[in-house]
C-alpha cells in the first residue's frame, strides 16, 4: 500500500506540540465521544417504556452501531487525504446537532435515524487515535496510544453509569440532552488545543477505500487480529444490550440507574489489564480471549448481582488485553497507513457489533438471558479456536 505524503510539514514536524496537556485532551475527548454511543443502552427501558415498543428498542442500540462502522468506514479514511483537525471538529458539531435531535424525537424511528447519526460522528474518537500516532515521536507512540486507548474504554464504561444516573432522575431524553451539551464542550477544547494536520495521501476518496481492501487481503496479522477481536465484540455488545432490559424485568425489577452502575466495576478491568499484558506476554490475547468466555458463563449461570459484577470485571478486562495486544500488533504492521488498517480493525468490531446487539434481541425473546450468555460465549470461544488455530 502506497502512502504519498504531501506537504513539508510531517508528524516530527508536530512531535514538539504533543504534550501532556493535548495527550490528556485527547484522552478525554476520545474517551467522551466513544461514549457517546453508549449513552442509550442503560436508559432502552425507558425508551421502550416512552414509546410503548417493548423488546423491539434495542433497534436503538443497533442502529448506533451500525452508524459508528459506517462512520469508520466512510469518515475514518479521509483524516489520511485531509486536515485531521477541521474533519474532528466538524465530527464534534454534528455530534451536538444530532444529539438535541435524539433529545427531541417524538417517534421510535425517528430516534433510530438520530442513533444512526450519532454512530457516525462518535468516529471522532477513532480519528484521534492515527492523529496522535501521526503526532507522537517514535520512542513515545506505544505510550501515547495506550493512554488514549485506556481514555477510550473509560468513556464506554463511564458512559453507562451516567446515562443510566440521568435517565432514572431525568428520563430518557435528558441522557441525549446532555450529550449534546458534552459533545459541544468537545469541541470547544479540541478547536483550542489540536494542532492542523497535512494530508499523508494525494489518492482519490474512491482509491483511498479500494485500499482498505489491499490491507484485509495482503495482512494475514490484521485478518487474524480483526477477527478475533470482533468475535468478542460481537458477546460484549450482546451482554449490554440486554444487561438494561434483564435488570428491570421481573427478576430483578430495579431501574436503569442500577444497571448504569455496573460501568463503575469494569475499570477494575481496566486498571488489571495493563499488567496482565506483561504478565502474559506473547500468550496475552488468548489469555484476554479465556477470561471473557470465564465472564460469560459465570454470568450465564449464576445471574445474580454479584455474579454480574465479577463478570464485568472479568469480560472487562479479557476485552482490553485482547483490544491493547491485537491492535497493538496490527499497528506494528501497518506503517504508514495505520489510519486505513485502524479503520479495517475497528469498522468490523463494530459491524460484529452490531449484530451481536441484534442477535442478542433475538436469543432474549427467544429463550432470556442464559440463551444471550450461550451465544456470547460461544462467539468468544470461536475466538480462542483461531488463536489455538493460528499456532498449530
């Protein structure tokens, strides 16, 4: 793959603009805007509640998922042809426009075009990622990458607990409200601090998306690490999707604040995963891979509380030790074109994603919550089948 850079300016030329200051901002910033995907799936129960559609919500947290891989698809590719900064700072206004339209809609399917849109501008975070690589001296990239990316699963996690505080105090339409005042902030501290960037490619918009189809066929580190990776995407969607939904049925009938809670635990994941990494080593993702499928058939077949809360940990954790190991290694191939292997990485999770949100609607309605956990873990398990697969 063939990256032409133009114009004198180059990452080293910025390397002296990236301080702690604009390494923390961009944390923060590519932590809120991946949450902003998030915000719907604590409060679904409301919303199902609002507009009297029962199961059928999880349209909703589907529909955000599917516009973040588009959004990757379509948006992510073109920070390597234009100024990273204006396209990040357009991304943040059409966040702001979009969440006061999901505050405002009046009908499920107007809610749904609404979380399409938001899906899309939340690709910000992933525009951040190839910016501060771009930035960032070759001695401090894997430190800086691992700071945002640690920003990055905060603002998921997070997300969840705030949403879910909102919505059980102010309702549903007051979680999207506050987005758009959050994405507004966003934009006001990135137009501050973010340096201008110069295009690393002259290609046409057209080629630059043929060429996300060289790296998927010529990398077999990236095929390999991409699927894995979605295959446990696809059971984390799945688990908090339906997380809202079990935890206000009859079984527990506690409201959405309480499942908002549950993103609090998981930075315990977080925090563990860093020396997990280490510890494990080149065994990391496998490793990653076996303490999601722990998480899921812990919580499949306990389904109390307390079981729940171990699980988050436990999938939390299992997920960014994959997450930090394979993107990690997809990066350490990539060269020049992160920008474009990042997008194939990421714009599968989310497409993996997505179904798993969709098919997990489906396993609820079908069978409940140990029907979700099964097809969870059975996606993670098909994950650690690749990993055994790939050393035979």
């Amino acid at each position: 793959m063939t990256v032409t850079r133009t114009g004198s300016p180059s990452a080293l030329s910025h390397s002296n603009q990236l301080g702690r200051g604009l390494v923390a901002t961009m944390s923060v910033a590519t932590g809120l805007a991946a949450a902003s995907q998030y915000y719907n799936q604590p409060v679904l129960g409301l919303i199902g509640d609002g507009f009297a559609v029962g199961a059928h919500v999880s349209i909703v947290a589907t529909a955000t998922q599917i516009g973040y891989a588009l959004g990757l698809l379509l948006l992510v590719p073109l920070g390597d042809r234009v100024d990273r900064r204006r396209l990040i700072l357009l991304q943040c206004l059409g966040l702001t426009l979009t969440m006061l339209a999901a505050s405002a809609a009046t009908e499920l399917s107007a809610l749904t075009v609404a979380s399409v849109m938001i899906g899309v501008f939340a690709t910000i975070a992933q525009q951040i990622l190839p910016f501060a690589a771009e930035l960032a001296p070759a001695d401090e990239r894997e430190r800086v990458l691992g700071t945002i990316t640690s920003g990055l699963l905060i603002g998921v996690l997070l997300a969840r607990t705030l949403s879910g505080f909102v919505g059980a105090w102010l309702g549903w339409r007051a979680v999207f409200a506050v987005g758009a005042v959050i994405a507004a902030l966003m934009f006001a501290g990135l137009a501050a601090q973010l340096p201008r960037s110069r295009p690393e490619t002259s290609e046409p918009y057209t080629q630059l998306l043929l060429s996300l189809l060289r790296a998927a066929r010529n990398s077999r580190v990236l095929r390999r690490a991409t699927l894995t990776q979605s295959l446990l995407f696809f059971g984390f969607s799945a688990f908090w999707t339906i997380l809202a939904l079990l935890l206000q049925g009859p079984r527990f009938n506690l409201g959405s604040g309480i499942a908002g809670l549950f993103g609090a635990p998981a930075l315990l994941g977080v925090i563990l995963a860093p020396p997990a990494i280490r510890i494990a080593g080149k065994n990391a993702v496998p490793v990653g891979v076996a303490l999601v499928i722990l998480s899921f058939i812990n919580m499949g077949f306990l389904a109390n509380l307390i079981s729940i809360g171990v699980g988050v940990v436990l999938l939390v954790a299992g997920l960014q030790i994959a997450l930090i190991s394979n993107q990690s290694r997809v990066f350490a191939v990539a060269g020049a074109a992160r920008g474009r292997f990042n997008t194939v990485f990421m714009a599968t999770q989310f497409t993996f994603g997505a179904a798993g949100s969709a098919a997990a609607s489906i396993a609820w309605e079908a069978s409940g919550w140990s029907a979700v956990m099964i097809m969870a873990a059975v996606s993670a398990a098909l994950a650690l089948l690749m990993q055994i697969g790939s050393r035979a």
